[in-house]
C-alpha cells in the first residue's frame, strides 16, 4: 500500500470515530435527561471519552503521518502510540468515575421514567457501532495502524457495553432497579480492563519491541535465500507508526569485491521491501571470517 492510500485509510477511520461517537452522545444526553439512568449516564460518559479520544487520535495520525525531517529523523510514527497511551488515561478515569456512580446508584435503586426512550438509543448506538467498528478492522487489516487498533478496541468493548445498558434498561422495566446501578459498575470495570490493554500496547511500542517472531523468521528466510549470504545475524526490528525499521548483519565471503558485496545487500533489502510495505532497511556486511572468529570468541570459557 502506497503512503497516500495509508493516509487516506487512517484518516478516514479517525473521521469515521469522531461522527460515530458526536452522533451516539447526542442520543444518549436525550435518553439520559428523559430517564435518569445510571447505566445510560455511563455510557454518555464512555462516549465522550470516545470522541475525546478519538480526535486526539487523529491529530496523532496526522502528525504520524508527517515526513521525516532534520529534527526527526526516524519520522514522527511514535505519535500514534503517545495518542493510545493518552487514550488508556482517559479511559481509566472515565472508568473510575462510573464506578463511583454505580456503587451511588446501587445504594439507592429507584424506578425509572421513559424505558422507551432509553432502549431506542441504546438498540441505534449498537447498529453505529457495529458498522464503525467494521470498517475499523478492515482499516487495521490493511494498515496496521497502532492508533485505530487502539481506537477500535474501546469501541468493540462499546458493542458490550451497550448491550449491558439495553439489558439494564429491561430488567429495571421489570422492577430490577439495582440491575441499573449493577450494570454501571460493570461498565467501568470493563473499560478499565481495556485502558489497561491499550496502555500496555502503547508502552511496548514506545519501547521499541521486537517485530513478531513470525515476521523477524521470514526477514532470516528472505535474506538467506538471497545468492552469495551466507547468514543473517544481529537482526533488530521495531515499528513506528506505520514504518517497521529493520537493522540486521549479512555474512558473505572474505574475498568478494566491495562492489559485488554491495551489490548482494542491494538484493536483500530489495527482497524484504517487496515483502515489507512502509520499511527502513539498514544493512551491514561482515566477512565470514570475521563472524567465525566472534563465534568463537563468545563460546563457552573453560571454568
């Protein structure tokens, strides 16, 4: 996929999330102020955070999505993974405030106006968000965004979350007025379990974590089965944002010509960027012997 196909995904998915999310709090304020539902307020509460969220995250894409330049040389990808660590935060707090309502509302259950009102929006906001959350995974199938996988993680747990309202609303329908507060309580913890996910994902991506072992065996297959490489060694991979940086030595014959040996690690990293879209490949030579004598040197010592 070209950058600009890239671009225009992403940026789709951004602008996607932030309609979805305006449409589902317009809906949902209404359905609140009509029954003055814990278990409603929790889910306005969770899509204000969604469009909050969201927008950061497409702010992130953008400037993720800028060239590299003097002051960043290695581009500016690790924007995505900033937005889903300041996604996690909001998420987390929102979560621990709607816990705090739950617990105030599971104390003192009391009946609730309008149902109606209440399960018409929570059966449309499960429709937007089955349909937003589709295209999100086709994005992410295609891109492999950090941010939209981050993105669309809170807004699949959103497809539980408004069950559970829907479910909350009937059971109080039916005089289960704790059902209410329960179902909010639950809500919150579901989305901290989520914050907490999309935050570990973030950190490992702003630590530089390896490449899948799947893919850093594929690079070793790629490059071996190039002519006249001997071997690959000291293989380092991470990704940021869309770009996968790999770094890794070629092991080739003493006695080629700088030119030919130039020429074998032209073919490499041609191969991995045919089988590796959005890449920095970084190549170094080594001569056979000079592999074998490190070998040997970092054998086992004698005790």
């Amino acid at each position: 996929m070209s950058h600009d196909n890239y671009s225009r995904l992403v940026t789709l998915a951004g602008v996607a999330a932030i309609t979805t999310a305006t449409l589902l709090i317009i809906g949902k304020l209404i359905a609140w102020l009509m029954t003055d539902s814990a278990s409603l307020l929790a889910s306005l509460t969770d899509s204000f955070m969604d469009v909050s969220a969201s927008v950061i995250n497409l702010l992130a894409i953008r400037y993720a999505l800028a060239p590299a330049d003097d002051e960043h040389r290695f581009g500016h990808g690790k924007a995505e993974s900033l937005a889903g660590l300041i996604q996690a935060a909001f998420i987390s707090g929102s979560a621990f405030l709607l816990v705090m309502h739950g617990i105030s509302s599971l104390l003192q259950p009391g009946p609730l106006p309008r149902l109606e009102a209440g399960l018409w929006v929570s059966g449309g906001s499960m429709v937007l968000t089955l349909l937003l959350v589709t295209f999100q995974s086709f994005v992410i199938h295609r891109t492999g965004s950090v941010a939209v996988k981050a993105d669309m993680l809170h807004y699949r747990s959103d497809l539980l979350l408004n069950g559970g309202v829907l479910l909350a609303l009937v059971l109080a329908g039916q005089g289960w007025y704790w059902a209410d507060g329960a179902f909010a309580i639950a809500i919150g913890l579901m989305l901290l379990w989520g914050a907490v996910h999309i935050g570990w994902e973030s950190v490992q991506a702003l630590l530089d974590r390896q490449l899948p072992v799947e893919v850093q065996q594929r690079i070793m297959e790629l490059c071996c089965q190039v002519e006249g490489v001997h071997g690959v060694h000291d293989l380092r991979t991470r990704q940021s944002g869309p770009t996968r940086f790999i770094q890794l030595h070629l092991e080739l014959d003493d006695r080629l010509p700088l030119v030919e040996a130039h020429r074998i690690a032209d073919e490499a990293e041609a191969a991995l960027l045919r089988s590796f879209e959005r890449t920095d490949v970084i190549i170094h030579m080594d001569p056979m012997s000079v592999v074998s004598k490190e070998a040997a040197s970092s054998g086992p010592q004698p005790s």
